[in-house]
C-alpha cells in the first residue's frame, strides 16, 4: 500500500469516526453526517469510499458487532463505554471482518491511535486489548 493511501484510509476512519459519533450521541443518521460532513470540507458532497463502507457497513451489522464487542468486554456494558470507544470498536471490527486487503493490526493500530487522541487517556489500552480479543475470535481466523 502506498503511503498516499495509509493517509486517505487514515482520514476515511476519521471520518467514518466522525459520522458514527454524531449517529451514537445525538441520533443522527451516520450516512447523512458522512455525507453532509464531505460537503463542508471538499465542497463535492461525495465522502471517500473507504469512509462510506465503514458507515454503511457498522450501521448494517451493528447488532451483531455489538453482541460480540459485549461478549469480550469484561466488566464494560456498550452503553457505559465512551461513546468514541464504541464508535471505534464498531469501526475496527467492522474492518477486521470485511477488509481482507487491510492487515489486522494495521486495522488495530489505526483504531488505537484514534482513541488516544479523540478518547479518554486509558481508551488507547482498552481499545487495544478489545480488539486484540475480538481478532482472535473472528470468524475469518484473522
């Protein structure tokens, strides 16, 4: 992978971080976010790729990536998360699932370095030690 495309997937998952935030905290739609989000900052009102699979890709499997985030977080309910965590949770494992072009850990990293800066000071560890269970136990043996 190039470097100009870490840096265009880099700002995708900010974006798709972004847009599922706003769904999570004020009930907004997350495509419409993404969308309105894309025309603020380019003007084309069409958001990257990568960012419109991670949002239509979390929204459509939500369910089923929080049961398994739930099944992992030990003491941690979803709704008591940070709702940054959880966002990035969904993100990254939505990722692991259906990415196979991406490395987990590249997947893991990238959520990790989110957390540290739009999350709590301990998010980095948590979100780390989540996902690293989850890639464990997911369904495509990553």
């Amino acid at each position: 992978m190039s470097r100009d495309e870490g840096r265009r997937r880099r700002r995708a998952r900010r974006a798709a971080l972004e847009a599922l935030y706003a769904a999570d905290v004020a009930g907004l739609d997350a495509g419409e976010v993404l969308t309105r989000e894309a025309e603020v900052e380019g003007g084309a009102g069409s958001p990257d790729p990568f960012a419109r699979r991670l949002v239509d890709g979390v929204c459509a499997n939500r369910e089923e990536l929080d049961r398994r985030i739930g099944e992992v977080a030990e003491h941690w309910r979803l709704d008591r998360m940070p709702p940054v965590d959880r966002a990035l949770l969904r993100i990254a494992l939505y990722e692991i699932d259906a990415c196979d072009d991406i490395p987990v850990g590249a997947t893991i990293n990238e959520a990790v370095e989110l957390a540290r800066c739009f999350s709590t000071t301990e998010s980095g560890r948590f979100v780390n030690g989540l996902l690293g269970r989850l890639a464990q136990s997911a369904p495509s043996g990553s």
